[in-house]
C-alpha cells in the first residue's frame, strides 16, 4: 500500500492563511496550534506554524508566513488535487 504520513490539505492551509488576514495574533496561534496538534508529522506545516508561536512575532514574520503558505497551499492543491503522484497514472485503463 502507500506509506505516506497524513499531510494538512490546501483547505487547512488556506483556513491558516484566512485567520492571518483577519486576526489577531491570539487567533493566528490559536489556528495554528490546532492544527499542529492534528498534523504533527506534517513538517512544513509545523514550520510555517512555529513562525506565528514564536515568543516575539513582528510583521516581518506574519509576511514571511504569508509567503510561505501561499506557496505551499500552490503545492499541496496539486498534490492533493491529482497532482504528479496519482495511485493510478490513467483512471480510464484500469479495469
């Protein structure tokens, strides 16, 4: 079978993305520690996420987490989407 660690979807990363442009930094860590505790095999995630739970959080590391969860919720869209590394290489072949 596949053997893979259970990664966080675009949605998840998305909803991380929707609560730093309207919260507060209480609702950011808030998110961001719940999602943690649910994906915590999830390594990219845990590092976007450890920007906001920092002990000091200034605007330069909201915008870099910003960047970078705009650039893997493009990744995991097509991963999770039927990227590159689909079960099947052609679902109309298989029987």
């Amino acid at each position: 079978m596949h053997d893979k660690t259970i990664i966080a979807s675009h949605y998840v990363l998305n909803d991380i993305l929707l609560t730093l442009d309207t919260g507060e930094l209480e609702d950011i860590r808030r998110v961001c520690n719940k999602y943690v505790c649910r994906y915590g095999n999830d390594d990219a995630l845990v590092r976007v996420c450890n920007m906001a739970l920092g002990a000091k959080v200034g605007r330069k590391a909201l915008e870099d987490m910003r960047c970078m969860l705009e650039e893997l919720i493009d990744i995991r869209r097509l991963e999770n989407s039927g990227g590159t590394e689909l079960w099947f290489s052609d679902r109309r072949k298989v029987k």
